[in-house]
C-alpha cells in the first residue's frame, strides 16, 4: 500500500511541478498563446519608409471624464520618450537593391525613455541585443548617436548612453513610481513607437500585477511583471507604462498573442525592478541575479489528499535541486526516483517550501518574487519546509544565476516533463484563438 500510495504522489507530482529555471511551452490543451517581444524588425528594404513616420494619437475613441488630463499628461513627457532605431548585419541574408546583391542587414525599432541628466536612455535588452550602438530619436525629430553602456537579458534590460552633444534637447527624465504601491484597475498611459509610428499614445488599466513572465531568450522568468490592456504593439518595446501623474510604473516589454499585435494582454517591467538594476547597469555594464536552484509545483487538491495533508494546505512542493546550488548546499530535499536493485523504483516526495524568511508561500511565484525583489547574491534566506510531516529551517545563501541550465535540464526532463504552461498566468479560453 505504501508503494501504492508513493506511486500516486509521484505521478501527480510529475504533471504539476512547475519548472523554475526552465524555457516553459506555451501550449495547453485550452488556449495556444505566444509570447512576443514588442520588437519591431524589418529588412532594411523595406523598413526605410517606416523609419520617419509620426502620429500622435488616443487609441481609445472615448475615455470617461475621470481621465480628461491625458493630453496634459502626454504633452508632459512626449520629449522624454524616445524611439531607438539599432542596425544589426545579417551575412546569411542577401538583399536585392537596383539589381545589386548586397549582404543582409535588419533594422530594429524600438522605443525606450529618459533616466538621467547624462543621456541615460533605458530600454529592453531585446531591442539592443546584438549591437553595441544605436540611433535615440526625440518626438522633435532630432536624432543622436548612443552607446549601448549595460545589458541584463533576464530582466529583459538594457540602457544607452547618448554621445552626441544633445543640450538643446528640453529632455526631462521621467520620474519612476513605486510600482508595489500600484494597484489593478488603475488607469495606466503607454508612449511608444509601435510599426514605428513615434509618440503614439494609448490607454487602459492595470489587469493585474505579480505576474511571472516567462522570458525564452534565457531560460528564467520575469518576476512582478505589470500586465496592462493598454494597447502595445511591436515597436512598443521599452516604451514607459505611466500613471496618470506622468510617473513610470514599468516598461512595456511583451505581449500575448496568437497573431504578433494587440490582443488586450500585455506585460511591463515593473520599474522597482528598474529602479534597482539600472544604477549598477551603467556602473557595471551588468547585473547578477540571486538564484536558488530548485524546480518546484504548487500544492493541488489530489497531491493534499495523495500526501495525507490538510484541506486546502499551502506551500511549494520541491521537484528537484540543483547539484551544488544554493538549495542543495542548504539541505533541501527533492522528488526522487531510485531504482531497487530490479524490484522496480522506490518515489520519495520532496520538501514542501511553506515560507522564506517568514512569509508565507503558495506557488513558486512567491518564492521568485520575494528573491529577486528582497534578496541579493550573498544573502542568506531561511526556507520553512515541511519533510514528511517534520516542519524545520533551513538556510541557503543565494548564489549569482549560472550562465547555462542546458545540462541542469538535460539530466532532469524526464522526471519532470511535461511542464505544460509553467509560471504562466493561467489566462481563461479566449473566443476566437487558435488551439492546439
């Protein structure tokens, strides 16, 4: 019976962890989204007639009297946004001009806004990847040559520095807002460039905020992310998500969408977040995130009854820790599955993490918020676990991410497949999408 009941456990457990440092699919058996950088590209044939248009617009056709002062707002910090035009070569490509084969080269168009007196520009790190300068246009169409100084591709950050002599620019830096303090239902305002198009101007609320985004490019996701149904396109990318004050709340980063554009989902860095990185971005080039080492799933019903545990219990159930890693050094424990000597398999559950540093957790998404907002490489973090019943602290120094999960991954997908929709907000079945 035990056995019996050891298998059970491990079979649920494999269809909810959750993996932590893991590339999540975006699929499910309700709802096929993709997630989509708002970085807008073109081949340089055909992105020269998009590269100096300009509108500025409402994309709201009617807007309650409560928000009469989004012009004032918009013509507050219109000349502190800008739009970032980086040129990236591309030798696979061949691009015919007048008859002419000449090597491929794509033009990235992004938007970013102003940080500093010193001609700090912050950004995505998506639409600067790959490149080591870039051209910053104001609304007034003065355009200036920058320097890409600091890059973070988990956050999905990165700042430029102006080189030319820009003083007679009027440039104001934007202030940022606590963006703990915001709250959903708030109306946000979102300035960008999207299909280049400089100092559009769109409106919506806060969906919700927390979000945990999942970030491709690197294998880890965005934590406290904003999601907003401000209307953000390709080409919104680092443009600043503001309140009605004018201040930042976050920067719009990516979008949900089965087409590429505007589905009413859309997520921004939040500028705590940028508040915290972006200092020891243009004093350092880079920025070192804490990392714990573990995958994890939230406690479900069927694992509560499976493991004897009380209704409605609350915590993270490890699925596994990394070799050597911060978790590991601390003791904690994972699922396990170890042959018997040919008399089968014997299945171990793992810890249940109930809270870290005294606060409680539900799901994985409170234990990567809490680091990455509260925690710093070095620190040390006591993690309440529950092993089999025992309830103990244990204490794990947070050390800086690994440059690579590949191998972490490679020995681990077995035990832990299919991940199915990851961190990903759970997000209701939207008429009309495509599914799988």
């Amino acid at each position: 019976m035990a056995a019996m009941k050891l298998n059970t456990i491990y079979t649920l457990l494999v269809s909810s962890f959750i993996i932590l440092v893991s590339v999540p699919i975006l699929t499910s058996n309700t709802l096929y989204m993709q997630f989509v950088h708002l970085l807008l590209s073109s081949n340089v044939a055909t992105a020269q007639s998009q590269s100096n248009l300009a509108a500025q617009s409402i994309s709201s056709p009617s807007l309650p009297p409560s928000v009469s002062s989004l012009p004032d707002v918009f013509q507050k910090v219109e000349n502190s946004v800008v739009q970032i035009t980086s040129t990236k070569s591309n030798p696979d490509q061949v691009i015919i001009l007048n008859g002419v084969p000449s090597t491929g080269r794509s033009i990235a168009l992004g938007s970013g806004f102003v940080y500093d007196n010193q001609g700090d520009i912050v950004t995505n790190y998506h639409v600067v990847n790959g490149v080591t300068k870039a051209d910053v246009t104001f609304t007034d169409g003065n355009t200036y040559s920058a320097n890409v100084v600091g890059k973070d591709p988990y956050s999905d950050l990165g700042v430029l520095q102006i080189t030319d002599d820009f003083s007679e620019e009027k440039v104001i830096p934007l202030p940022l807002a606590n963006s703990s303090a915001v709250r959903p239902g708030e109306q946000v305002i979102a300035i960008g460039n999207p299909f280049g198009l400089s100092g559009t101007i769109t409106t919506g609320i806060v969906s919700q905020k927390g979000r945990l985004l999942p970030n491709p490019d690197t294998g880890f996701s965005i934590p406290n992310t904003i999601q907003t149904d401000a209307a953000i396109n390709p080409g919104n990318s680092g443009g600043p998500l503001l309140n009605t004050k004018g201040e930042v709340i976050g920067m719009n980063t990516a979008i949900f969408s089965s087409t590429g554009s505007y589905s009413g989902v859309g997520f921004a860095i939040p500028s705590n977040t940028i508040a915290k990185e972006v200092p020891l971005l243009i004093k350092n080039g880079s920025y070192a995130h804490p990392w714990l080492g573990i995958s994890g799933g939230k406690i479900t019903p069927d694992l509560t009854r499976a493991m004897g545990l009380p209704t409605n219990y609350k915590g993270v159930i490890v699925g596994s820790v990394q070799p050597g890693g911060p978790a590991d050094v601390a003791g904690l424990k994972g699922l396990t599955q170890d042959n018997n000597n040919g008399g089968g398999s014997a299945q171990q559950t793992g810890d249940i993490i109930t809270a870290v540093d005294g606060h409680p957790v539900r799901q994985i998404d409170d234990i990567i918020n809490y680091i990455e907002s509260r925690r710093s490489v070095g620190d040390n973090i006591k993690l309440t676990v529950n092993r089999n019943g025992q309830i103990m602290d244990l204490t794990a120094t947070l050390q800086a991410r690994p440059q690579t999960t590949s191998s972490y991954f490679s020995q681990n997908q077995d035990q832990l497949q299919p991940p199915g929709l990851g961190p990903i907000p759970e997000l209701p079945q939207i008429p009309g999408f495509s599914l799988p």
